[in-house]
C-alpha cells in the first residue's frame, strides 16, 4: 500500500551478541534496533550525546538512594568530563556519599536479613545494602565539622552548604576521589537539595543551631538561583535519575520564570528520565515530558525527550558508560563561580518590572 505507516523505518532483526563490543556500540547495534524500554534506553543515550555536543547546560537530579549502591562512581566522571554542570539532589544521596570517602562501612548486605537481628547489632539497612549505626554517627561528625570550619554566608543556598561540605571532604578525607560533593566543589559544580531539612544532613544542623549559630538554608535562594541559572543557558536538558521532588525542583525553574517572575523563557530542551513509576497513578515524579508541556516546563512534547522506564541502578551506570565512550571532554561551566551574578542579575531584573510590583500589590 502506497504512503504505509511502516514505509522507510528500520527492519527489526535479530539482535547480535558479540565478544568485544564496547558498550556504545552494544547500546547502539542491540538496544537502539530493538523495542520496548530497551529502545528507549538507546534513545536517552543517543539524546545524551546531543545534549551534550549542542552544548546544553546539564543538570543531574537524584532521587532515591543511588549513592548507598557505589553510583557516586559514575557521576564523579560525568562531573570531571564536564558531561554534568549542575545537580539537584535529596539529601539522603549526598549524606551517604560522604560515608566511603572516610572509609565509614558500607557494605553489600540481604533484602531478606532479619531487621530485629540487625538493630540489636547496631546496622541499619537499605534495601540489600548495610550500614553500621558508627558510620552514621561518624559521617555526622563530619557534617558539624564542615559547619564549624566552613565560613558560610549568614543566609546560604544549599549550594552554598554542600560547598562547604566538599570543601572539608577535599581538605579532611582520606578518599576525597570518592565523592560527588568533593568532585563538585573541586570543578565548581553546584549541588542544591530541594527538601534540605529532609535527611541527616539537615538534621545535624540542629546542633550549631540549638548551640547559637546562625544556620539560615534559604529555600527562597535556592529557587531564585537555579531559575538564573536556566535563563542564562542558551539551552538546558537534564538527566532525572528517579522523579520526586529533586525532578520537579529543576522543572519548575520555567514556570518560576514565565509564571512567577514574568519573564518567558520558552521550557526547556532536552528531557531525559530514567524511572520506575507510572503517570496515571497522578505522581508528580511519573509525569511525562508531554504533561510537562502543558505547564511549560518543556519547550516540545514530543522532541528532545526520552522516560526510560526501568530501574536506574541498571540504566543510569549504561547512560553514563555511553558518553564517556562517545563524547569528548567538555570545558567546565563552573557555574558555582556564576550563580550569584546570575542571581542577583534576574533580582535586579525582576524589581525593576511593573507587572511584578502590580501584582504583589494588589494580591
């Protein structure tokens, strides 16, 4: 039939298992001409590439526990290779990075341990990962170290926290190539935490506080600098490992801009998001790309985005293995160095727009 649907599109053929196939090429020769989440796997790494050699500011949000299972490994490259400029992380994942960069135990556990058997034995768990009650304790220690020691402005972004924690990591620790935080202050890569009083990093700033430090983490910062930071990228994808809050966190920095702040910016360019969970449940972290372009978080709905819908601990190491054998080092961003002019920039802007000061008035 003439003008048929299947007309000029790639045959699937049987798929070819070879030895020496480099991960790329294996990504490329059995994922991409495959189906299903497979495909879209070639798909995101493919759209990695792109992102990366169109020159995109990109952006990595965590959500889960992938630090805990050793992917502080991939992203410390991605960082040095310039492949990520900028991250939006829980809490969690940067609190048990800290752990092994002072060689504080945590280990390969069982899913099927008796949990009674554990605590009496001081080991907290993770799904199959163990971890000993004195890690916890010790990485504490860590963290009300870094506060002390770490001159931090009297109102601080969480950039500005997790700064100061790589910056004790690089100066204290014995392993600091371990570690995202001491990778990322080392090249000057902002790390922001959207729910920042929601893990032990959080929790351990009581002490300064009930002892009379000043310990102000402004979330207010942490939109307003994130938003600069997208408007002044010509374009901005973003690796979403999981959904969450660190997912929307980075995807709201357009409606904070159009919605808020009343200066359009357009959604952004590139969407890529390796997850588990399932749109009609109504979890924001299932959201699609497509969802998105209704609230213009995305500037396409179907263009420049890939949801691989799959388990990152299997995904994400395979994302990450493909750039680092397709893609040249890039020259750092150092965006850490610059989102304070941006910021205060995009205030200075904004003050000066009527529109804004009409509606605080009138609200």
């Amino acid at each position: 039939m003439k003008d048929s649907p299947i007309d000029g599109r790639q045959m699937i053929e049987p798929l070819p298992i070879a030895k020496g196939q480099k991960v790329n090429d294996f990504v490329d020769k059995v994922f991409a001409k495959s189906g299903y989440n497979a495909r879209r796997l070639g798909e995101a790494c493919k759209l990695y590439k792109k992102m990366l050699n169109e020159d995109a500011t990109v952006c990595l949000t965590l959500a889960g526990a992938m630090t805990p299972i050793g992917m502080s490994g991939p992203i410390v490259k991605l960082i040095e290779n310039g492949f990520v400029d900028w991250i939006i992380s829980t809490g969690a994942n940067l609190y048990h990075d800290l752990h092994r960069t002072f060689n504080y135990p945590m280990v390969q556990g069982d899913f099927r341990a008796d949990d009674d058997h554990l605590y009496k034995h001081g080991i907290a768990r993770i799904y199959d990962v163990f971890i000993a009650d004195d890690t916890l304790l010790e990485t504490d220690q860590v963290i009300r170290r870094a506060i002390k020691n770490q001159k931090l402005p009297k109102r601080f972004s969480t950039a500005d926290l997790h700064y100061a924690l790589g910056k004790e990591v690089l100066k204290t620790a014995p392993s600091p190539e371990k570690s995202i935080l001491a990778a990322a202050a080392k090249h000057n890569v902002p790390i922001y935490c959207s729910s920042p009083g929601d893990s032990s990093i959080g929790m351990n700033l009581t002490i300064p506080f009930i002892l009379g430090k000043e310990v102000d983490v402004s979330t207010t910062l942490d939109v307003l600098e994130t938003a600069a930071i997208v408007k002044h990228s010509k374009k901005n994808g973003a690796i979403e490992v999981g959904g969450g809050s660190p997912k929307n966190f980075f995807m709201q920095t357009q409606p904070t801009l159009w919605q808020i702040l009343y200066q359009e910016k357009g959604g952004h360019d590139y969407f890529i998001q390796l997850t588990m969970d399932s749109p009609h449940w109504g979890g924001l972290s299932g959201a699609t790309p497509q969802e998105a372009k209704s609230w213009g978080k995305v500037k396409e709905a179907d263009i420049n985005n890939v949801v691989v819908y799959s388990c990152a601990s299997l995904t994400f190491p395979i994302l990450c293995q493909y750039v680092e054998e397709s893609c040249k080092k890039k020259k750092l961003k150092e965006l850490n160095l610059k989102r304070r002019e941006f910021t205060d920039e995009l205030i200075k802007t904004s003050r000066q727009m009527d529109e804004i000061k009409k509606q605080y008035e009138s609200a």
